[in-house]
C-alpha cells in the first residue's frame, strides 16, 4: 500500500510539472503578444509601413488573433481553473496531518537533543550526522510553512499555521 501511495504521488508531481508547464508556455505567449502589441503600436507610427497594405493586413489578423486568444472561453477558464487550482492546493497542503507533522519532528528533535546530552552519545558520529540532517529537515520545513503562508497572503487567504 505505502508502494502504490508513493507511485501515485510521483504521478501527480509529474501531471503537476507538465502543467506548470503549460503555464509557463502561456505565461511566455502572454509576453510575447505584449510585446508584439508595443512593438506594432511603435511600427504603426512609421509613415512607411502605415501605408502598407499588407502590414495593415497583419494587423488586423494579429489584433484578431490577440482577440479570440483572450476572451475565448477556453483561456478565461482556463485562467480560472488554475486560479481554483491553487486555492486547493495551498488548502490541501497545509491540512491537519502538515501540521501533525511538524509537531512530531519538533518532538523528535528535542528528542535527539536529549539523546546528544549523554556524555556518551555526545560525540557520537551517528547523533552528530542525525543532529545535521533534523536541523536540514528543520530549516526546509519552515521554508515551506513561510512559503505557504506568503501564498496564502497573497491569495488573501487567512494563514492556518502559526509559528
């Protein structure tokens, strides 16, 4: 069972990077048809090419193109969807069991600490390596918990986690 659960958890990773992705290759469109707009807008002034039939022609095509790829349904859902996309996540991530877990590695630090007080296991390889690889764990975890918190404040979102 944890083999499937593992399996089924690289499966989304992989469906997730293939749609940030996606939402990269948008986001660059998006750029790109910016920039394009400016750029027509600056070689529309240029007396030579304003009286040129076939640049007028692609104009229009591009204005058109800019047009239907903006307030087609398909891009304003799909615009929406990501938008939900995210609002679920940062809901499912910092769902009970996070914080279960952050509470029992905070355990299990002062554990180790406790552990590392004997005058025996002080100096002891394993304990130091131990030691290094919580505090690593640690460190990423709290990365992760400011990370989502600044994401919930950017959706406007009440944060769940306190420090």
């Amino acid at each position: 069972m944890p083999e499937t659960r593992r399996l089924g958890g690289m499966l989304l990773f992989n469906r997730i990077e293939t749609i940030d992705s996606l939402l990269a290759l948008m986001k660059i469109q998006s750029s790109y048809i910016h920039e394009l707009n400016k750029l027509i807008f600056v070689a529309a002034g240029d007396v030579v090419l304003a009286n040129n039939h076939e640049f007028a022609k692609f104009v229009t095509s591009f204005f058109e193109f800019t047009y239907c790829h903006y307030n087609g349904e398909g891009y304003s859902q799909a615009a929406q969807l990501v938008q939900n996309y995210h609002y679920i996540l940062l809901e499912r991530l910092l769902d009970n069991q996070m914080l279960a877990a952050a509470e029992q590695m905070e355990l299990a630090i002062g554990h180790l600490e406790m552990a590392g007080r004997d005058f025996q296991s002080r100096y002891h390889p394993q304990i130091i390596l131990l030691n290094q690889g919580m505090l690593l764990i640690e460190e990423t975890q709290l990365k992760i918990i400011e990370s989502l918190e600044a994401l919930f404040e950017s959706y406007h979102f009440s944060p769940i986690l306190q420090h």
